[in-house]
C-alpha cells in the first residue's frame, strides 16, 4: 500500500517494481479510506498502519518486524506518521 498526493508525480519507491528502483504502479488499485485513530468515526477497520517518508509507502506497524523499506536501509521510520486505520470503501 503507498501513499499519493492527487497532481503529484510522485509515487515513492516499489520494492516489487525492478528491485526497488522503479516507482509504484498507479493505474491498478482498490480503493481504501484511511483514518487517524483521532478522528475514528465507527468500529471495524484495522488500526496500526504508517506512513513511512522514506518511501511513500504504508506499511503496517502491528508485527514485531516491520518489512523492508526500498527507500532506506535502515528501515520504515513512523517518523512524522500519524496512527492511521484502514478501510476498504
């Protein structure tokens, strides 16, 4: 799952596309509503996803490992992230 701005030509980095040096692929996707576990509006959903700058990505925060990042050898950073809650729409 990753992150994009509406008019942005940014996609971040896709550790699936070409090794991690190709961008993410924005023409097949499923539709999905975040919320900030702030603003919380019903039951269901499921809470501890992340955004992670180094790669424009979300990834999920619930394991004791958090993935590879392709955007850092250091990892997913929760850095500036809210605590996001995901929904299919």
């Amino acid at each position: 799952m990753w992150f994009h701005t509406p008019g942005s030509t940014r996609f971040g980095r896709c550790p699936g596309n070409n090794h991690g040096e190709g961008s993410h692929d924005k023409d097949w996707r499923n539709s999905y509503r975040l919320e900030t576990t702030t603003s919380n509006n019903g039951p269901g959903g499921q809470k501890n996803w992340r955004w992670c700058s180094h790669c424009e990505s979300l990834w999920f925060n619930g394991h004791a490992t958090w993935g590879k990042c392709p955007g850092s050898a250091a990892g997913h950073t929760a850095v500036n992230s809210a605590d996001y809650i995901l929904r299919v729409s």
